[in-house]
C-alpha cells in the first residue's frame, strides 16, 4: 500500500473521505471498502487515479481483484426523481 501511495498519491482536490478501509472476513477473503464523496466535476480523474492504484495492487498482490461502484447520495438520488429532501 505504500508503494502504491508513493506512487500514486492520493488527490485530495478530487474529493472528501467519508469511510477508510472498512474490512470484513469473507469464504473468499478480506473485502475492503473505502467511500469517498467526489468532488463536482472532478469523477473521471477520481476513477483514473484510483484505477491507477488498484491496478499496482493487481499486479503486486496475487489473487487481488477490485470494483468501483460510483453511488450518488440520497440528496441527488432523490432529486433525479424530482424529489426535493431537506439539507
């Protein structure tokens, strides 16, 4: 993980950290989740440099497999329903 921080550091311009590495033991091994809130405008480059770090793991780490999945909050959820939600 170091490595891959080193060379690949994080940008924090791209967006804020909600969970840091919540980990649970699965039959198949450790899941690990991270959750971060991106930045408006900002989506392409979060999912480049994160697919840039999780590629160095892959290759680093045998049998290491990863996924994004882009989520939007309940506030933007609910607005594409035209659903307006208290902040």
């Amino acid at each position: 993980i170091i490595r891959s921080l080193k060379k690949f550091p994080e940008d924090r311009s791209l967006s804020k950290r909600l969970l840091n590495n919540a980990v649970v033991a699965t039959k198949e091994g450790y899941k690990i989740v991270i959750a971060d809130e991106i930045k408006e405008g900002k989506l392409k480059e979060y999912i480049a440099l994160s697919n840039k770090q999780l590629i160095f793991f892959a290759e680093s780490i045998e049998g290491y497999k990863y996924q994004i999945e882009v989520m939007s909050s309940l506030v933007e959820a609910m607005a594409v329903l035209g659903v307006e939600l208290p902040e």
